[in-house]
C-alpha cells in the first residue's frame, strides 16, 4: 500500500508514504504553494475535517463539479 501507518503510541503516529501518493503529495504542494509535505496533510485534514463525513465537491477547470468520496475499498467493513 502507498501509505501504511508504521507506529501509533503516546499520541503520536509515524506513517511510510511511497510509490503515487508520495508523488501526488509533491504536486500538490506545490500547485497550492505550501511550505512542505506535511502541509499538504494538514491541509487536507482540515478540508475533510470541514465536510463531516460528507461529500466533498470540487469545481473543475470547465465548471463542472465531482463530488468525492471514499472508496468502498477503504471504508470499514460494517
């Protein structure tokens, strides 16, 4: 998987993030302007943060717009 959690104790989380995501992570620093890798994540925290578990919609260059969700693949098995 291109993002594993490695470790979760006291608070804090050590991630690996490889293969595609960690090159979409670049791209999207720098089509954003960010500081660094770690903002991207923040950044995308507080968008998901924002939309309560809904869908979050997104305005296309030709002014169409997708709503996104996760993907069945990475949902909880109920």
């Amino acid at each position: 998987m291109p993002v594993r959690k490695d470790s979760d104790q006291d608070g804090t989380a050590t991630y690996t993030i490889n293969n595609g995501d960690l090159q979409a992570l670049e791209r999207i620093k720098e089509q954003y302007g960010l500081r660094d890798t770690d903002d991207v994540i923040t950044f995308a925290i507080g968008v998901l943060s924002q939309s309560n578990g809904r869908a979050v919609t997104v305005t296309k260059d030709d002014g169409s717009t997708t709503r996104l969700l996760p993907s069945d693949e990475l949902k909880q098995d109920d």
